[in-house]
C-alpha cells in the first residue's frame, strides 16, 4: 500500500500548525518526521483514530523521546506503539 511522505506542503495542503485537522485526513499510511516541532498535529491524530482507528495509519518519526514532550504530547496514549533506533 502507498502513502504519503509530508515534507513541504502543496497547495491542496495547509501546513499542520495551521490545518491540522485537514493535513492528517488520509486513508493512505501518513508518515510524519519530526512531529515534535508541531505537536498540535497529535491530537488530530487522535480525532483521525476515534474516527476509524486501523493500525498503522500513522508513521511519526522525531529527534525526541515522546515520554520527554509536554504533556499536550501525550494525546496518543494507548494508540502508540513506540519503536527505538
């Protein structure tokens, strides 16, 4: 299955600070780098996986710990599976 890299956002996408309801609506597998430079995108992630919670959905790749971020961070509790490199 195909899915989306997002660096620099297109036109039909906003930036996730701005939209990010809108940046993470996708069926397709989303993965996002350094998700810790915009952890308003989390709980949109957590709307998205309310709505329809299918593993794997989401890849979020960082330079951070996530146990380290604020605790506006943690809004993925319980639908997180960490992987350290």
């Amino acid at each position: 299955m195909l899915g989306r890299h997002h660096g620099l956002p297109d036109r039909r996408r906003r930036p996730p600070r701005t939209d990010p309801a809108t940046f993470v609506a996708t069926s397709a597998p989303l993965c996002i780098d350094e998700y810790q430079k915009a952890p308003i995108v989390l709980d949109a992630i957590k709307s998205e996986l309310n709505r329809d919670g299918q593993p794997g959905r989401f890849v979020l790749a960082g330079s951070a710990r996530h146990d380290s971020l604020p605790s506006s961070a943690q809004a993925l509790t319980g639908r997180l599976s960490p992987l350290t490199v």
